[in-house]
C-alpha cells in the first residue's frame, strides 16, 4: 500500500481500511448513502450467514440421544441456554417456535460476523490487493472490510430488522385496533376531556414514535460501535509491527507488537461474544415488549 515507493502515513494507512468496497468504485462522502452499497459488507454477511445455517443444520442432522461429541454438546448447550432466554422474556409458546430457532440463528451470525476482527488485519485486504493489482488495477485503490458488524448499514439492517418484527407481534398479539388504541394511550393514559384526550393521544404517540426510533438506532449503534472501535485497535497494533520494520528500536516495538495483539486478542474474543450475546437479547426483550399491553 505504498505510493510511488514511499511508505504511506500511518494515518493514510487507516483511512485505506476503513474505506468499503463498494458498487460505485468511489469513497462514500457521507454518513447515509442509500444509493453506495458496501459490497464486502454484503458478501461476507451473506456467506457467514450461509455458514451458520450449515453448521446448525448439521448438528441438527447428526443430533443422537446417545452420548454426544463436542460439536453436538456444544450446540445443545447454546441452543438450551437461548431458549432458556426466550421462555423468561416471551410467554407466548406459539411466538417462541419462530423466535426462540431466530435468536439462536442471530447470536451465531453476530459472532461469526464478530470473529472476523480476529483475523489479521492486513491478510485478505492485502490479499484482495494482489488480485485488483493481477487484473490491470490500481492496487492503492482495492478497499475491502473484512468485518460487516464494523459496517453501520449492517447493524442498522439487523437492528430495522427487529424493529419490523416488533411491529408484526404487535397488530398479530394485540390486534390492529388494540395496538392503534395503545399508540396514543400509553404510556401517560388518557382523559374523558375531549380536548385533554387528544392532547395526551398527540403526546403518547409522539413518545412511542421516539422508542421506537431510539431502540432502533441505540441497538444498532452499540454493536457498530464496540465492533468499530475494536477494528481500529488492531489497526493501530498492526502499525506497531510496521514500526518494528523500518526504525532502529524495531525489536522493541515487535515485542509490544505481540504483546498488545495476544492481550487485545483474548479480550476481544469476551467482547465479539458479548456483544452478539446484548443483541440477541435485547432483541428478545423488544419483541417481549411487543407482546405485552401497557
């Protein structure tokens, strides 16, 4: 990733990484951009998401009741403690058989999604660059993100996600008539005042408008954000071990190089889990809500 022989700046060196591959061959100048679609975000979300469904499905497949292995124990005890979640939060038996096998199905997909960070921040970028470069392109020009969670339109797209099912179990459990009434009746009530009714009715659907967007927005953003925040450090160890190349103290820098990678590593591996584990259930909680009446 060097111009013209000269190695590029350590802060070109992260803006290179934090640029998408996407349909329009150029930089996306603003935050929203309906008409950029990040490409890298989509395949890889797509092909992990594929993976995940293979790899439920074969232990699914290869489930006994005798002894299990690993893998079948493994997956009993995850599928056992995220069913164990959608019991305590959606009492509803018949809404469970769909949402209980969903939740499972995000968690993985977050976390594979996640895992990605523990790849080396430099391997399939630096890989993607010698292929543009092999097919007559500027290799200083082949942008590739490797984790879709670190992408903003994906977490939104899941968290918008959720919010449309919460929609759904709410004109499905309470009815369209029932859940019109609790728009504009909760959560302050109302009043027999004619005039008094329709001032609490304005103000009550004005604050569910406001939870709605807000646990939207919050629900995507929290994951975009540790995911985000996480990439960027393992940028910044990566450019300890490019230091360590080209100055004179580079043995010190290659020690703190390891250093910082193997603790930043195994920290990151709590953070990838928790975070998929906050979304499942905070998705749980939201579609929970959308079965109770205020």
């Amino acid at each position: 990733m060097a111009a013209e022989g000269n190695a590029i700046t350590p802060g070109e060196y992260i803006r290179h990484h934090l640029v998408h591959l996407n349909n329009s061959g150029e930089k996306q100048q603003s935050i929203v951009d309906f008409s950029i679609i990040n490409l890298d975000s989509v395949v890889f979300s797509v092909v992990l998401g594929a993976f995940v469904c293979f790899l439920l499905w074969r232990a699914a497949r290869k489930a006994s009741s005798g002894t299990p292995g690993r893998f079948q124990a493994a997956v009993e005890m995850l599928v056992e403690m995220v069913d164990g979640q959608a019991k305590s939060v959606i009492h509803n038996a018949k809404s469970r058989k769909l949402v209980a096998p969903l939740a499972l199905t995000v968690f993985v997909w977050i976390f594979m999604m996640n895992f990605m960070d523990m790849l080396p921040v430099d391997l399939l970028p630096r890989l993607w660059a010698e292929y543009y470069s092999a097919t007559g392109h500027d290799p200083h020009h082949a942008y590739l993100r490797v984790v879709p969670t670190a992408d903003l339109s994906t977490t939104l797209g899941l968290s918008i996600s959720v919010l449309l099912l919460c929609l759904f179990y709410n004109i499905k459990i309470k009815g369209l008539g029932g859940w019109s009434h609790e728009l504009v009746t909760a959560p302050f009530g109302t009043s027999k005042n004619p005039i008094a009714a329709l001032l609490l009715g304005v103000v009550n659907f004005s604050m569910q408008m406001i939870e709605f967007v807000a646990k939207t927005v919050s629900h995507g953003m929290r994951l975009f954000g540790n995911m985000f925040a996480g990439e960027l450090v393992f940028m910044l160890i990566a450019l300890l071990g490019g230091f360590a190349a080209f100055s004179l103290s580079g043995g010190l820098f290659f020690i703190g190089h390891v250093i910082a990678g193997t603790v930043w590593t195994i920290f990151h591996i709590l953070i990838i889990t928790l975070q998929a584990f906050i979304f499942m259930m905070l998705a749980l909680i939201y579609l929970g809500q959308a079965h109770d009446a205020h």
